[in-house]
C-alpha cells in the first residue's frame, strides 16, 4: 500500500512536472512578442517606444500566467491521485495557457482595440473555467486530501469569481478597452483571497 | 542491490524528465502556428477569421500530443530500468513529437489540400510506431515490472491500431482531406481503450 | 512535523523547478537571435561574418544569465520554506530574466549604440534589484535556514553590488557603449565574491 | 554527513535538471527550421520538396544532440558534488548545444557548401571539448564516484576521438561538403564505443 501510494504520488509529481513545462515555455515565449526593431541605428529611440504596448503586452501576460500558475501549484499541492479524467480536463487548460503568448501578442499589438481585449478577456475566462472544471472533477472523483477537500469553498461561491470578472469585462470592452483591460487588475485581489484555502501548504 | 534499483530508477526518472520536457516545449510551440496579424486595426476582425484553421490545427496538434504523452506516461510507470536501445528508440520517438508544430501548423494554413493532411497522418503514424517500436525492445530486454509485463496485450493485437488508423488515412485523404481528419477522431477512443492496461497505476 | 516539512521542501522543489524552467527556456531562446542567413550561397562568407555582433550578444546573454542562475541556484539551496510574497518577487524577477532574449538581441543587433546598451544595462540591474528584493523578503519573513541566513552579509554591503555596477555603466554608456560593455566584466568577478557565503551547500 | 551528502545529490540533480531543460529546448527548436511554407495550394507539393534540406539538418541536429545528452546523462549519474568551476564549464558546454538550432539550420539551408559543413563541425567540436573539459575538471576535483573514475579511461585515449573526428572534418568540407557530412556517421559509433566505462549504471 506504500509502495502503492508512493506511484501515485509520482504519476501526480509527473503531471505538476509536465505542466509546470508548459507554464515555463508559454511565460518565457511572451517575450517573442517585443521584436527586436529593424531599423536604422538612429531611429532606434523611436522604434523602442513604439513597442511600448508590447512590453504591456508582455507584464499582463507574464502577470496572469504567473497567477494561473500559482493557483495550480497551490492546487496540485492537495492532488493525491490523477486519473485519466484528470489528465484531460488539465490538457485542456494547458492548451489554454499555451495560446496566451498569441493573445498577449495580440494586446501588444493591438490593445486600443475592443476586439484584442475580447479575445484576451475570453482566453482567460476559459482558462479559469477549465481550471474550475479540473478541480470540480478532482473533488468528485476524490482525488484530493479529505482535510484540503473540507477545506476548500463549495463550487459555486468563490470558484467561479475570476472566470465571472473576465467574462463581464467583455462587454465593458465593446465601450472602452481601457476600462476593461483596467478591471482585470481585480483578478489579482480575487486570487490573493482564493489563494487562502490552501494557507496551510502553500502560504 | 537497494542502491542500484534506485540508481536504476534515476536513471529512468531523467529519461522522463527530459521526455516530458520534449513534450511540453512541442505542445507549447504549437502557439507560434497562429501568427499575430499584422494589418490595420480595422482589419482585424478579417485578418482573426482568417486564423480559425490556424485555431483548429493548434488543438489538434495539442490533442494529438497530449495523447502521446498521456500513453508515455503511463508506459514509463512501468519501465523499471532503461538501455542504450532505449535511449536511442525514445529519441527516436521524440524527434518525430517535435516534428509536429511543423506538421500542424501545416494542417492550419493547408488544412483543405490532401498534401498537408497526408504529412500529418504519416508524421503521427510514424510517431506511433516509434512508440511500439520502444514499447516492444523494453519487453524483450526485460525492462519492465514483471506484473506490469504480463498484463500488457500481445504485440500485435491493440498495439497497432493508432498506426493503422492513421496509415489508412492516407488514401482517404487523396479522395477528401476533411473525411481523413474526421477519422482521426477514432484515435481518441483507441487510446482509451488502450490506456486500460496500466490502470493500475495511471487511472 | 516531519511530512510538513517535507511538504514545505516539496513546495519549495516545485517553485525552483518552475525557475529553472524559465531559465533554460530564456537561455536557450538567445539562439533565436542569431538568424540563418537567406542570401545566395556565394554571399553567405559575408553574411555569417555579418552575424558576429549577434553572436557576441548571444554569449553575453548567456553568460548573464548562467550568472543569475547560479545565484538562484545556490539562494534556493537555503530557503527552507516559501510564501505567497516569495512567489511573486520570484515571478517578477524570472519576467526580468525572460526579457533577456530581448535585450540581448538588441545588444547583437545595435551594439554599438548608447541606448541598445543602456536597455540591456537597465534590464540587468532590474533583474538584479528584483533577485535582492526576493533574498531581503525571504530572510525578512524566516524562510531561510538559520544557519544560512546568519552566514549572508547584511542587506546594504554586497548585496547592491551588481545592480549597482550596471546601473553606473548607465552614464558610461552615454559617452562609449564599448567602455561601458567592458565594465559588464566586473560583474562576473563580484559573483565569484558573493558566491562565497554559501560555499558550504554550493561550492 | 547524510543530509549534506543529500543535499549535495540535490545540487548536482537541480544542475541534472537545468541541463536537461536546455537540452530539450535545444532540441525542440530544431523544428523552428523547418518553415512552414507560404505559397499557393497547388505549388505546396514543391515546396515541400524544397524543404528536404531543412528535414535533414532538423534529424542530423537531433542525432547529434540526442548524442551530446546521452553522454551527459551517463556522465552526471556518477557526478556525486558540484563546484562552482563545473557550473561554469558545464556552462560553456550548454551554450554550444544551445546553439545547435542555428549551425543545423545551416545545414538544412547551405547544407551542399562548405562554409555551413565547416560552422557546424567547429561548433560540434567545441561541445565536445567543452564536454572533456567539464569532466576532467570533475575528475580531477575529485566530485565523482570513486569506483566510476577508476572506471574511465585516462584523458588522452578515447576522450578525444569525436572533437578530433569533427575537427578532421573541416578539411574534408573544403573538398567535398557531402563526404565530410557523411564522415559525422563515425561519431555515432565512437559514442558506442565511448558509453562502455558507465555500463553498470547507464547501459
């Protein structure tokens, strides 16, 4: 039965291992998004400011990715076991968490526009939905701790605020994109209070 | 003997730490099949339609590389020491993984030629064989947990069908590219079926 | 007790891991900066002698961030816990050494100019203040071993050393870049000193 | 004395890890060679064929930096302390893998002259004299298994033989690009030969 559970314990390590690959590759390839210029050496001061938008593009990228990654560290910290359930609805997060360096391009390059900001708003909500999905799954499955599974908040209170935030932003964003981009500054106090479930591990 | 087994295991880790690293940097390269358009703002919404196929080529190559990795996975869990013979059919296997972001991104900007959807099919079907191909000289030098072994279904019964299907799809592909790519979907149900042996320890 | 800690290591395990992922990633992307030439072959003399400047940024890059990551390296070795604060001046450190594929690049295309080498001057320093911001928190919250954080020199003596050695070649770099890459050196001669008070577990 | 024995095992499996990192991305970036074309539907079967070059530097590439981490993995599984010398030279040593995208790339795009045969032998052998570099540096620190020194052959014997293949190269490439390539082939047998002395634990 250890031996058992120590199997477990490593077919999970794989997975966080695996995933935390791909939160690695996609935050460090954000920073294809600021080109270098080519241009003549003495409009270089000019070219660099112009990719002002993209070096935003790039912190907003960096900063959700980092909160995603956080929140699956301080989550897969409760995981016992996977099951094959498991291993796809997180795939499909990561497929989400993969297309971010295209979206972050996008506000780069095109984030005075409401169509960037929709598809970076709905990119991240379905991010978080699928990370909702693969906890919802775990919990039921019973594939966490019993004492972190009592202590994390029902479904539907908290688990959906950030995805909520996202997805409000959308039509905010068909009125100014500023103002949209402005309110996911509130996904990070969401997460600091989310974050508060697991204290005991990862706090 | 302990410390051997353990440096045997070790061994066996870091092949699959850096076969999951493989993985995860291919899946996460995908992303740069869907290239930030670059035209004029009110011409976004074009040019963003104009990428769906780049979309659609993006999860397919993530479904098709999470699949190999979720069946490395859990053959891995079973392989107790690795051989040179090992080494060299895994890198084998690996190369033609890495291969994919050039294989799907050619599925997303030549979706609807036969061409494309035939260097894709013959890429995942070489993949898949690479993939026997280690599976069966682990078996033959015993490199596998003895109980895990003779669970494992004969070489040629299941182990081939992910190959086949995708073999077969060549010619339908010559006649509709759209009806080969419909087939694929039949790869997802083999390897839930094929996934069952090591249930035991992967679900 | 004892699974906390060893719950606590893992955590820490997990958020070294996830660091050393950015740093491979990022150190491995310098390569990107040196293009394969697209000229006819008769001219490609030329052009690979064209591509010294970059190839020169490339092992700048590398050698700074090799740096920054055997600092990490042998900090992590001494932190014994981590919390939310650690995660995030970790993350923002990491978004400064991810740019780096970025200045380094700028370095290999526009070398010669003052503002080229003030960019990849500033970001070094950044980095480098952001590295002290994580050691400073950590100490300040007791994540470190007591031991370990007896043996580090306080805040205000070494520690601003290489931020400081950057952020003076600043004005240099207005008068000669030249000059002002060469006083870079400094840098690698002051890790070697820092180094030294983790020499039991490092070195 | 076992916890700092451990503690040592973990710095070298964190330096393990980190080079597998940079190996994986390395390797994976090879794909980035081969470009996805951009033509019409009907003049893709063309430029496909054109691509053959490419196709062949991304498996020569992959063949050779599959060879560099073989010999690395069953060097480092007798490596028991690190200093900070084989940091550094371990370094050097990664920063000529790491550049491997760019002389394969080379190769798929000058492959057939003489100046591209001759980039990429330098830059094999220089990894693998880094390589001797890094583990006579090891030996004569003492940070090996003593049983595994004993084991390996002195510095001047076979250590030497695949820099001194790669370096033999570059004057056949003035001559004939395509008999100095296939002369590589001898690499691949030397590495068999070469992999003996760590039988117990890698083979």
């Amino acid at each position: 039965v250890i031996s058992d559970r120590r199997d477990e314990r490593r077919g999970v390590a794989r997975l966080e291992a695996f995933s935390d690959g791909v939160f690695a590759i996609a935050i460090t390839l954000l920073v294809l998004g600021i080109e270098v210029p080519d241009v003549d050496a003495d409009r270089l001061g000019t070219a660099l400011s112009d990719l002002l938008p993209s070096v935003f593009g790039y912190f907003l990228g960096f900063a959700v990715i980092g909160l995603f990654w956080i929140a699956h560290h301080s989550f897969f910290a409760v995981v016992e076991r996977r099951d094959i359930r498991l291993l796809w609805t997180n795939l499909l997060f990561l497929s989400l968490i993969a297309a971010m360096p295209f979206s972050s391009g996008l506000i780069g390059d095109y984030g005075d526009t409401s169509l960037a900001t929709i598809v970076f708003a709905t990119n991240v909500a379905l991010a978080a939905l699928a990370d909702r999905l693969s906890e919802t799954e775990a919990r039921r499955a019973g594939l966490l701790q019993p004492e972190a599974a009592a202590r994390m908040p029902p479904f539907l209170s908290r688990n959906l605020l950030i995805p909520t935030l996202f997805l409000c932003s959308i039509p905010i964003a068909l009125l100014s994109p500023g103002l949209a981009q402005l309110s996911w500054l509130g996904a990070f106090v969401l997460a600091r209070l989310q974050h508060d479930y697991t204290e005991g591990s990862a706090a």
